[in-house]
C-alpha cells in the first residue's frame, strides 16, 4: 500500500508538471542575475504553445522558475488558451509572463485565431490567455486591422 502511495503521487506529480524545451544554436546564462539568453534559431515548446525567434532572454527568479521571455527578431508563435482557442502568428516583439500567462506582441504583428478565423493586424497587441481576451494599438499613421470571416444567412442554412 506504501509503494502504492508513493507511486501513485509520483506519477500525478509528472502529470501535473509540463515540460518547457529550449532548443537555439547558442545559449549564454548568468545564474547570479537569472538571466538565460538563446541566440539563433530559438524554439520554445510546452504542451501546445511554441515561440521561435532570432533570440530570446528568459529571466528567471530565485527559484530558477522563469517569470519572463522575451523574444526579438522575427518572432513566430501558436498559443493555445485555457478555453482551447488556437492562436498562430508574427510579430518582431514578444514578451511572455508565465504567471499571468499574458503575451504581449510588438511591431509588425499579425494573430490570427484559428478557430473563428479572426484576425487582428497592428503594432501592439495583448493576449490574455487565461481569459481569452486580446487588446490591441495601432501606431500613429496606421490603425489596428481586425478581419473577420462572416458567412452569409444562406451559407449558414
């Protein structure tokens, strides 16, 4: 029953725990200050997100638990929310804090929602992962593009 117990808790734990893969063609850390840079090819992959970029810097806290990402040049990514919505999308910026599971997308940027088949264009866009929400800024001299896929009342019947 002992085994049982320690077996049972061991394998709920590994269930609980995801796991987060780095893959870059050079990786450069200082532990003291937390701060871990990847250089050239960077991909990142949990569960169903993934982040690809030029390179990113993830800081991390005391604990080693990151509890920021932030990826430069060229950015690609696919975002899974907590409501199953999929994301996909580029951007020259991004920033990922893993405790509010918020991204914040810069420069360039073009998400697109998979599932309803929206799609938002702009320079500064927000995306609430936990609650599914996204915000989104133009620049000064061009506005946020939002595209939607509306089918007709016939196409519906």
């Amino acid at each position: 029953m002992k085994y049982l117990f320690i077996l049972t808790f061991l394998l709920s734990s590994i269930l609980l725990s995801q796991e987060l893969k780095i893959k870059a063609d050079a990786f450069d850390a200082d532990q003291n200050k937390g701060i871990s840079i990847f250089t050239g090819h960077v991909r990142i992959k949990k569960v169903n997100d993934e982040l690809n970029a030029s390179k990113v810097t993830v800081y991390t806290d005391t604990n080693n638990k990151p509890t920021k990402f932030i990826a430069v040049g060229n950015a690609s990514f696919a975002i899974e929310t907590k409501q199953g919505k999929h994301y996909k999308g580029v951007a020259q910026k991004v920033i990922y804090i893993p405790k509010t599971k918020e991204y914040h997308f810069f420069t360039d940027v073009h998400l697109k929602q998979l599932d309803e088949k929206k799609e938002i264009l702009g320079d500064e866009v927000v995306l609430q992962t936990i609650d599914g929400k996204a915000y989104a800024k133009g620049v000064e001299k061009a506005p946020v593009i939002m595209i939607f896929n509306i089918k007709d009342d016939k196409e519906q019947k």
